[in-house]
C-alpha cells in the first residue's frame, strides 16, 4: 500500500492526478483518464455512480485505501475520488494491485 500512495503523490506533483467528484467525472467523459480511484470509505452512491461510469468509458476503477490516506499521499485533505490521466503512473500502481489484498479492483 505504501508503494501505491508514493505513487499518487509523485503523480500529483506531475500534474498527472484529478480529484474531487465533479473534476474526475468530467475527464472520465472526456477520455483523458487512465485509472480511477475511489476510497473505500467512500459512500455507496458515489462507489455505484464511478463503477458505472468507469465501466461506461471503460476506464480501470481501483475501490479502496481510505479518504485520508489518499488526501495525505497527495498533500490534500481527505480526498474520496481522484483520476490518474498518465499511462506510465495508472500501470505501476495497477501493479501494486496485484500484493494488495484490501481493495477492489474493476477492469
């Protein structure tokens, strides 16, 4: 998990990272996203309405972590959804996906 969070971070300092509802759902429309994150504690509705919408674009949605961990890593408050719009960032933390045991993950 460690490994996944430094990797949002650096991607937020690329410039490679989208958060809050509305922002992320635009690029999802737009096709500028590589991979979705929603927090685990996110609520229901918000976890329906980016797995829908992931799968609609065809986007890969990564259910998991917590809001304040994802709000730390990026140098935010507790954040609930953010979108990686880089390729090269969305493959290596899909990759962490595969040691990880306490997220979902949506292809």
């Amino acid at each position: 998990m460690t490994k996944l969070l430094s990797y949002l971070g650096l991607a937020m300092r690329a410039g490679k990272l989208v958060t809050g509802d509305e922002i992320v759902h635009k690029a999802l429309r737009s096709g500028d996203l590589e991979l979705v994150i929603v927090a685990g504690d996110a609520s229901e509705n918000t976890k329906k309405k980016f797995r829908d919408k992931c799968h609609t674009y065809r986007v890969p949605l990564l259910i998991g972590l917590d809001r304040f961990a994802i709000g730390a890593s990026i140098g935010k408050a507790d954040r609930v959804v953010v979108g990686v719009s880089d390729s090269g960032f969305a493959r290596m933390m899909r990759e962490q996906l595969a040691i990880m045991s306490e997220v979902e993950y949506i292809e």
